[in-house]
C-alpha cells in the first residue's frame, strides 16, 4: 500500500522552523569548531524570503519562539555596533569626538518663554514691589497658621504637628467648622503671615492651601506622598528648634520664581547655621519635592546630610491672586489639564 | 357611589399595589400624596375619598385636599392652598381649611408640616455653610501623575542635589567662620606663599652664596640627639625627650610663623589643618661622642 503524503498548507513555514531548530541543535557542535561558519550559518539561517512576516505563523509557541529568536539577533547585532564603535573611539583615542550627550527630559524642554533670566531688571524691580517685598525687605517675620479641612484623621493631625515642628513660628489649630472667609481676618489682626490649610481625604492629607496673609496669594496644591517622620528610614533625631536653611531648585519661570518667593517667605530670615538643618523645595518637572535633613560637614569636599523631618511633594494647581476666595478670586494661573498636560516636554515651574 | 373599603380590601393586603414598598417589619406608600408615608388604612390617598396632605414645593408648603364629590373629575380632584410662610399662621390656615375634618388629618398634617418646615431651615442653614465639593477622579490621571511623579523623582537625585548646593554655599562663605576648614583659600593663599618663597629663597640663595664666600659663619641646629655612654637612662630619657620636644617645639614655632606669614588672610583657629605644609628635612650630621666618666668615688661611712 502506498501512502501519499497529504500536503499541508503549514508545511513550509514548518520546514522553515526546523531548519531554523536544527540550526539551534547544530550549533553547539559546530562552536567548538568554528565560530565564524557558526555565524554565517545563521545569518544564512535568517535570510527568508521577504513576504515572510512573524504575524503569519498561527502556531502561538512556534510564533513566540521565532520572535525571541528574532530579537536575540537583534540585540546582538547592537552589541556588535556598540562594540565596534567603542573599538574605534578607543583607536582614535584623544582625538576622538567628544561622547554624544544623552538626551533627558530636562534636555529636550520645551523652552518657557516666562523663564526667568538672572539679569532681567523687570523681574527684579517686579520682585521689589510684589506682596512678599515686605518679607524680603526684612520688615515682617513669618508667622504661619496650620490646620486642616472638618474632621481630620490620624495621618493628618499627625502629619501638621510634624510639619510645624518643621517650620519655626508655626501654629496648629483645628479647623471645627469654621469657614476660611472668616478665619483669615482673624488672622490677619493677630499678624499670622501665612494660612496653611492641609485637605483631607480618606484619612490622608492631598490638598495644601497656601495662603499669604495680608492680602497675598493664595497657592493650591495637591499633596502626594506623604511619609511621617516614622515611616523614615534611618531618620536622625527630631529637629531642634533652630531655624533651619531653605534651599530652592530650579524655579526657573516667573510662575516658578513667585511660588519658589511664596516657599521661601515660610521661613525666618536669618537661618541658625548651628542647628544645621536644612529645608528643600526641590522642583523638578513641575512636581516640588519637599525634605528636610540635617547635614554635617565632614570636609571641605564632603557633607553628609540625614533625613529628618516628613517629606511628602506638591504639584501646583492654582495660582490665586488676592486672600483665598474659590468663586470671586481672580485666578493668576490655573492647571488645565488639557491644554497642559498634552506635551510631554513642557512645564511651567 | 364611592367604595374605599373595597378598593383598600384588594390594594391593602390582597392584590398588587404598585406605590406599596415592603420590608421585614413595616410597608410603606410611595404614593407623594401620602401624609405619613406608611401603608395604611387611614393614610392610603387611594383609599379614602376624603383626604388631605401637606406638600412643599421650592420652598414653599401647599394644602392639598381630596374630597368626594370632586372624585369624578381627576384633573380637579386635589384643591391646593397656598400656605403662609409663618409657621403659626399656617398652622391656623391648616385648621381653617380642614375645619370640619376628622382629627386624624388635622393631625397628620400639621404634623408633616412642622417636618416639612424643619427640613426647609436645614436647607437653608446649610446652603451658608461651606459645602464639600466632590471632585472626580479619573484613574488614568492619577495613575499617569503618580508614574510621572516616580520618573521625576529619579532624576532629581535630591540627595545629590542637596550636598551640592550646601557645598557651594560653604565655598562661597556663606557659614562664615563656624567650620574650621577653609581650605580652599588656605590653599590659595599657600600656593601664592609658595610662590613668594620660592622667588625669595632664590634670592636668598644668591644672597646667602654671596655671604659664604664672604666667610661668614653659620650656626646649624642639629635634629638628631647626640648618644653618651651615660649610665643614668632615666636621666638621658627625660635629656632625649627634652631634647625632642625642644627640637620640635622650635620647628613647629617655626613653622608656625611660617604659616602666618604665609596667610594673612585665613585665621587659623586651633588645630592645624591636615594637609600641613610640607616639613622640609634640613640636612644634618650624625656625630657621636664618647665620654669616659669616672665612677664617683664611694664614701664609706665610719
């Protein structure tokens, strides 16, 4: 009896993976051996005809297995480039062309036209006269209020102490209903320069309200990340009540300068260098991460800085001209989601 | 003629009423003419030809009433009045126009009235007071902002950036004089002594060659203490450490000028810094002296 073979629609991609299979088998015979046939074998192994595509091949395993294959050979072949430009950067030695500099986000930002240049007079003479002038002509001390929205929870209570333990002439009162209309003239007759109020939901701080007292502006944030004092790993000591440094970084817009003008006016001006505490707002791609730590300097080339003190980060949601007023306040910037957030390279701080 | 009895009979406990709600203890009507909002035979709008209720509409409280002879006409069959908005006076009203009413009305709706009227300053009440408001969140949004934060997070290398910026800040001077190394100046200040030196110690040399063959004299200490054949080791112990400590003491004196000469600008508060200046070794001779002692001559006591 003769049997004929039934023909298989399947069949040449079957023999195309064999092929490619027993290549695989063949290989670790034939290394020892040779290892340059070992290679052109399998770029001869990988040259298909060009209407093949991965996507044909029905069978999921065989499929998966011949796109790992594929990208195995791809990887190599980039190892082969990288190792080759290298070879050649090390030939040329000093006269090689300086390393390419790697493109970041930070690199590739889309450039503000509000950043601020250090020279620019209008700025300076802006920053003379605005609502903070007072603070940085050294007239007023600050003076902040901390409290929160109705009924805070345990994270929250515990989350304002520690941050008036961190900000020096700091209070904390509870809230108890009262509306922030009639709060804030309170404070301002007993010569509190800043409201912060601390948002609430589910138990865990996510809004800040700042609010700059005589007449300042207000700044709504939304607070992520929060960790306590004892969530802190290898924290140091509680701070002390010296009034610790503020460090800004990379406020670099006129947006970014008011709000970094609007952190810098929480703290006392003169900052006790033996207390050795520092704060930081540190704003990178619109997110400001706030530490604070205790540095030690071990010598002239080297400092060694412990973490103290909560750290949680703020991204900014509105800039409000003007004492805290949601519906009447005239709003100086507002974060559209839509309108901003659609690049990926632009930022405002 | 009108047959409640009949219509409460089947609605009541028999057959389907589609305003009754059932729970485990109690049915209420959902009926909005129902007074006290329970099923039953007395408070059932369907089942009673003659009825009143109470209902607010915007804010303001209206007397329905149901009576039979209107039962044939359903687009007239609820006369509405409009009460007053004080409570006293509307209370009147309710009486006046439910005058010859069996009590049970009379009763019920006062009583939902006062209800009606106590939610309504609620209302208001609150309306003054901050009201929360709900904002939505969308997922994806916070989940991008969440990873955007992490990506952020990385590459501000905080710590990095912190000790820089405290270091700049030492360079710059900002700390004053709290931290005893100011190297940085010191070591400018000792390269430009340095260079001082090296332009004076030429000159010098010249000058000193120019003296030596004049003849002159000079008078070199000697570093290395001279060894006797004393017997007395404690004595040539404390003489060696004298010695030493003089030696020293007078290169240090004089190393120390040489470091205030060399920086007037930097004020060196106790100790010294570790990278002193480098000591330069003079050169000198090694010279041994042999004493002979004779042993002192022992008196014997008589």
């Amino acid at each position: 009896m003769d049997f004929i073979g039934v023909p298989v629609s399947e069949d040449t991609t079957n023999t195309k993976n064999k092929v490619k299979k027993t290549m695989k088998r063949q290989k670790p015979f034939q290394e020892p051996v040779d290892n340059g046939s070992v290679e052109e074998s399998e770029s001869a192994g990988s040259s298909f005809p060009p209407t093949f595509s991965l996507s044909t091949i029905k069978n999921k395993q065989r499929r998966h297995l011949m796109f790992m294959k594929l990208k195995q050979e791809k990887r190599k072949q980039k190892l082969e480039l990288r190792k080759k430009r290298k070879k050649e950067r090390d030939a040329l030695g000093d006269k090689a062309p300086p390393k390419d500099v790697p493109k970041t986000i930070e690199n590739q930002r889309v450039y503000d036209e509000t950043t601020v240049d250090p020279e620019d007079e209008e700025v300076a003479f802006d920053e003379g006269t605005d609502e903070f002038s007072a603070y940085f002509n050294k007239l007023t001390n600050p003076k902040v209020l901390i409290t929160t929205s109705d009924r805070p929870r345990g994270r929250t209570v515990r989350f304002c102490e520690q941050l008036a333990t961190v900000i020096p002439n700091a209070h904390v009162y509870y809230r108890r209903g009262l509306a922030l209309k009639r709060i804030i003239p309170q404070c301002v007759s007993r010569n509190f320069t800043y409201l912060m109020v601390i948002n609430e939901d589910r138990k865990v701080p996510n809004g800040m309200v700042l609010c700059h007292l005589p007449d300042g502006p207000t700044a709504h944030f939304k607070v992520s990340s929060v960790r306590l004092r004892k969530e802190m790993k290898r924290r140091g000591k509680d701070p002390t009540e010296h009034h610790p440094e503020v460090i800004l970084n990379n406020f670099s817009t006129r947006l970014g300068h008011s709000i970094g003008r609007m952190f810098a006016a929480l703290f006392p001006h003169d900052p006790h260098f033996v207390g050795r505490q520092v704060a930081t707002f540190h704003n990178q791609r619109d997110f400001i991460f706030f530490r604070f730590h205790r540095y030690i300097f071990k010598n002239e080339k080297r400092v060694g800085i412990q973490e103290l003190g909560p750290r949680f980060t703020l991204k900014l949601r509105s800039l409000q001209k003007g004492t805290f007023d949601s519906k009447f306040g005239e709003y100086e910037w507002v974060h559209k989601r839509h309108e901003m957030d659609s690049s990926r390279r632009k930022f405002h701080l | 003629m009108q047959h409640d009895d009949v219509i409460w009979d089947l609605i009541g406990s028999k057959q389907f009423c589609s305003y009754k709600v059932k729970t485990k203890t109690k049915n209420f009507c959902r009926n909005e003419y129902n007074t006290t909002g329970l099923c039953n035979r007395q408070s059932c709008p369907l089942a009673n030809s003659q009825y009143a209720t109470v209902r607010e509409e915007k804010g303001r409280c209206y007397l329905y009433m149901k009576v039979i002879e209107r039962a044939a006409f359903p687009a007239r069959m609820w006369e509405k009045v409009k009460l007053s908005e004080c409570y006293e006076r509307a209370l009147q009203e309710i009486d006046e126009n439910l005058i010859y009413w069996p009590r049970y009305y009379r009763h019920k709706c006062k009583q939902r009235f006062t209800k009606i009227t106590q939610y309504l300053i609620r209302i208001r009440k609150l309306t003054l007071k901050r009201q929360r408001k709900l904002v939505p969140l969308s997922r994806k949004v916070e989940r991008r902002e969440k990873r955007r934060e992490e990506k952020a997070l990385i590459a501000a290398q905080l710590d990095n950036a912190i000790e820089k910026e405290l270091l700049e800040r030492l360079k710059q001077g900002t700390y004053g004089d709290i931290y005893n190394f100011p190297i940085h100046a010191f070591d400018k200040a000792l390269e430009k002594q340095d260079e001082e030196s090296e332009s004076e110690a030429e000159e010098e040399d010249d000058e000193e060659g120019e003296d030596e063959d004049k003849g002159r004299r000079e008078f070199v200490a000697d570093d290395e203490i001279e060894e006797s054949d004393l017997s007395d080791f404690e004595d040539m112990n404390n003489l060696k450490v004298s010695d030493e400590e003089e030696g020293d003491s007078s290169e240090e004196e004089e190393e120390t000028e040489e470091e205030m000469e060399g920086s007037p600008g930097a004020k060196s508060k106790g100790k010294t810094p570790l990278k002193g200046p480098v000591r330069k070794k003079r050169p000198y001779v090694e010279i041994e002296y042999e004493q002979e002692t004779e042993p002192a001559p022992k008196s014997k006591a008589s």
